[in-house]
C-alpha cells in the first residue's frame, strides 16, 4: 500500500472494536515490557552471584538509572501523544516533525547523562554510603551504564514511533532483542565465559548497553522499512519550539512521575541504610521483581495513550470512555494476581538472588506489606496516563506529586519508631491516598472534556 493510499485509510485506532485493538496493541508491548523486566531481575540475580555488597551497589545506583529511563520514556510519551494526535487529524506533515524533533531531543538528553557520568558518579555513590566495597562497585557500574546509555534513548524513540502507528509487534520485537542479548551478555561478561573476561560487575553494565544499542539499530531498520506512515528526514531541518513544547507538555509530567520515583528511591535508600546494607538491597530486589506487575501495566499504558490521542483529535468520545474503562479492569486484575503472588509465594520470590538469614527476615514482611499497595496501584497509573494523552499534563503530574509528597515524608516519620518493618507501610498509604485524589480529576476530567465532545457529537449527528 502506498503513504496516500496508507493516509487516506481510516487508522485503526478510529475503528476497530476498543477491547481487541486494545489487547492487540498492548500485548505485544506487554510481553516486551515482562521481557524487560526479566533482564533486570536476571541481571540483579546475576550480581548478587558476586557478593551481597555488589548487589547493594546496583541498588544504589539505581535511581540514576531510573532518572535516564524518565526522560527517555517520558520524552517518548511526549512524542507518542502528540504524533497519534496529528495522524487522528490527518495532519501527517505535524507528525513527521514531531518524530524529527522527538528524535533529537532523546539524543540531546541522552549527552548529559554522558556529562553526569564522566564527572560526578563517584559523588553520587560517595553521597549514599562510606562502604568503601559497595562504593566501588557502584562507580564501576554506573559510569558504564551512563557514559553508554545513549543507546536506550535511541532505543526509546524508535519504539514510541512504532507504536504511534500500532506497530507494537514491530515494537516488542525491539525489546526483545535488547534484552536477550543483555541476559545473554551478562552471563558472558559477568563470569568470563568462553573467550570473554570476567568483567564481574562492569560486565553487568557493559551488558547492559549492548542490549540497548543494539535494539536501537534493530529499531531504526524496522522503522526505516516498516513505518510508512512516518518518514525521518533531517535535511534541511530548522528547529521548531512550538513543536518541543507541545511534546513536553505532555511528556514533562511524565518525566517527573519517574524522576520523583527516582528521588523517592534515593530517599529511602538513605532512609534505609541507616539499618543495614542488607535493607537496601532488600529494596531493590523488590524495585525488580515488581516491575513484573508494574511494567504489564505500563505496556497497557503505552497502548492506551495513542489511543486516547486519536480518537480525541477524531472527537470520539464514546471510544475514550471505552478504552479507559478496559485499561482499568485489566489493570486491576494483574494488579490482584500481583498480590497473590507477592503475599504467598514470597521466600520463592527471594531465593534466586542468593539471600542471606537477614535478607529473608527483612525481606518477607517487606513484601508482602509493600504489595498491599497493588489493589490501587493499577488504577492511579491509568488515571495519570488519561490526563496525559487527553492534554491535562499539569493534572497528570500533580497527582504524581502528591503520591510523592506522601510517601517520603511518611517513610522517614516511620522510621523514627526504630522498627524497620513499618517504614514499608509508607507504600500502602501513599497509594490510598493518591487513589482519591485521582478519583477527583477523572470525574473532573470526564465533566470538562469527555462529556462536552458526546454533547458535540449528538448536536452533529441531529443536523444530519
């Protein structure tokens, strides 16, 4: 099929059945999402082979990560949103300046982590612990990563235009090679397989950045020979701060949703080590194995949005209903599955990363009080992406905030009780609390956008 022929067909974000578009377009991004995860528990799971200090290290270092991962995704849903937008308009030369401007920006971004990492990575870790082992570690993990990472925002940016057009396939194709290569990279590297050095820790990272960049190349090709609805042309090109703002306003509060988690890790890690060592590496085991619940859900969002998108820019209202009302019953359900498995399966959740006497007694109690948290989690997460994709940025990221705002505050009053096991309920009331406050903004939501475009389309459809 030809682009004309391509631009004058009626996406299929405007007509097809919302429950199978949905599950379509996000189960592809779901397994790659599960995938993801896994090669960061693979990952963990293989450093903590090293030492428990090593493993501690990679926690630490983590929020970091975390900030790379904010605004490379974040920028991606800036570009998501607003590229599905102008293809719901039909306005295809907006769209392929917005893939254009996404691009750089991912790339722009992706240089001052590279700064970050030449200069100020042993000032981070000498920030979070005076553990001379764990220090080291982390330094030689983290410049890896960072100094590397331009790969991921590439990476992320190619993705964001596959799903743009409802190439998730194409998409979890991607990931999928990514992270392979990482699990497959790290075995090598970590212990010195065949005739590769064991690089121990460095190995982890250096594995790491392989999987990105080589999803990356495998992105632009799928991209390049499959998007057909999107064309990167850099000649000629004058940059446009119109076209950057429209994609950070709907990226910023996406970016600082996953910055804050970022900071809220950096928190309580310092919250934490203030008990033990062991604490901290007991949070970040549970950062990776949540993300097993978590990330379904956010592949469900990444779907959602360029759904949302279009069919708003389409003024289809009763399709945003729909496929809000989908997203959130399937969140809820992974959701529950989640606390099952974290509330009676949890010393088998534990035992591959080697966990000492004191691992296992921190660690029980503190998932299985964490994981209540998942009855509301799953709702908050598609609340924050409704306003996003609807343009509601600031609603999006001030119900972001206030989640934050809660949660930090809250770990540090519990901590003065001197009983580690409380600081973990800090999780559960920070969730309830911002479940009500979205709660407010969805009806505020459906009264001042949703229900203004049904009237609209009643009042079309009557002078008909």
């Amino acid at each position: 099929m030809s682009v004309t022929q391509t631009q004058s067909t009626e996406n299929k974000m405007g007509v097809k059945p919302v429950t199978p578009l949905l599950l379509q377009m996000a189960l592809p991004i779901m397994l790659s999402m599960l995938a993801q995860s896994l090669y960061n528990v693979v990952d963990s799971i293989f450093v903590s082979q090293i030492s428990e200090e090593a493993l501690t290290a990679v926690s630490l270092a983590f929020p970091v990560q975390n900030l790379m991962i904010a605004f490379s995704v974040g920028t991606g849903v800036g570009i998501n949103a607003l590229l599905s937008r102008n293809l719901g308009e039909k306005d295809y030369n907006g769209a392929n300046r917005v893939a254009v401007h996404g691009m750089l920006l991912e790339i722009f971004t992706s240089l001052l982590f590279i700064i970050f990492g030449l200069f100020f990575t042993a000032a981070f870790m000498h920030s979070q612990t005076n553990i001379e082992a764990i220090r080291q570690h982390g330094i030689d993990y983290l410049r890896i990563v960072t100094v590397g990472g331009t790969g991921l925002f590439i990476q992320v940016a190619f993705e964001r235009l596959l799903q743009s057009t409802g190439r998730t396939v194409a998409s979890m194709a991607m990931q999928l090679v990514g992270a392979l290569t990482n699990i497959l990279m790290d075995w090598l590297l970590i212990f010195g397989i065949g005739p590769f050095p064991a690089l121990g820790i460095a190995g982890a990272a250096y594995a790491t950045i392989l999987g990105q960049w080589l999803a990356a190349l495998v992105g632009f090709f799928l991209n390049r020979y499959l998007n057909k609805e999107i064309k990167l042309r850099f000649k000629g090109f004058h940059i446009a701060w119109g076209t950057v703002g429209r994609i950070y306003a709907v990226g910023l509060p996406s970016i600082l949703l996953t910055a804050l988690s970022s900071v809220m890790t950096f928190g309580m890690n310092r919250i934490l080590i203030r008990f033990s060592e062991t604490a901290v590496a007991v949070f970040g085991v549970y950062f990776k194995l949540q993300s097993f619940v978590f990330m379904p859900i956010f592949g469900m969002n990444n779907a959602m949005v360029p759904i949302l998108a279009y069919n708003y820019g389409a003024r289809k209202p009763k399709r945003i209903i729909a496929t809000m009302r989908t997203a959130m019953v399937c969140a809820v359900t992974i959701m529950i599955l989640g606390l099952c498995i974290f509330r009676f399966a949890t010393k088998r959740l534990l035992m591959p990363f080697d966990p000492s006497e004191e691992m296992l007694n921190i660690g029980i109690p503190a998932l299985q009080i964490i994981s209540l948290s998942f009855l509301v989690a799953g709702i908050n997460i598609i609340s924050i992406s409704s306003f996003q994709a609807l343009g509601d940025g600031l609603i999006s990221l001030l119900v972001a905030v206030i989640r934050q705002l809660f949660l930090l505050p809250m770990a540090l009053l519990l901590s003065e009780t001197g009983e580690l096991s409380l600081i973990w309920w800090a999780f559960p009331i920070a969730e309830g609390v911002d479940l009500l406050i979205a709660l407010i903004f969805l009806y505020r939501q459906n009264k001042k956008k949703i229900e203004p475009l049904a009237a609209a389309a009643k009042a079309t459809e009557a002078t008909v």
